[in-house]
C-alpha cells in the first residue's frame, strides 16, 4: 500500500531528494548534464504547477526546494505519477 497523498498548501516551499538507481555514483559532473537536469527540471516546473527554487546534484542523488502554485494541481500530478496508465496533459 502507498503513502496517503500529502497537502501542500500553495505558496509552501517542499524539498525533494530523488536518488540514482541502487544508490550508484551515476550523475558525473559535466556541462552536458546540467543542460540536461536544467531542461527536465523547467518541464517538471511547468507540467506540476511548481516554481523551482533552487537545486543541487551529487553523484548519487539531488536535492530540490521548489515552491507550490496551486496545491491541488500538484497532489493532482503526485497522484497521478504513481499509476502506470497514462494521462491526459492540458
């Protein structure tokens, strides 16, 4: 069974971890791979109603502190990242 879904209130500053696959040392410091985490964290803004504030990666896991929009968009988005049928986007 998943953890009950969570209220953000808007405007609310939520961190977020996200690791690498087993833990391992995959996220090797390079200009590519700030592009890339640069363009995935602009669409992850824009698709889950936050305003990224500010983030940091190491080698095996980043940190994210991101501001709420709209609350009930983002429990919306959480809720529906955790099903593995796809959805719709607005």
């Amino acid at each position: 069974m998943g953890r009950p879904l969570r209220y953000v209130p808007s405007g609310q500053l939520v961190e977020i971890t996200c690791t690498t696959v087993q833990r391992r040392f995959l996220l090797r410091p390079s200009r590519e791979l700030v592009e890339i985490i640069d363009g995935i964290l602009a669409r992850a803004a824009r698709l889950c109603a936050v305003d990224v504030v500010d983030y940091v990666v190491l080698s095996n896991h980043l940190h994210i502190l991101a501001l709420a929009r709209d609350s009930e968009a983002l429990s919306e988005e959480r809720a529906s990242a955790s099903t593995t049928t796809p959805r719709k986007r607005a």
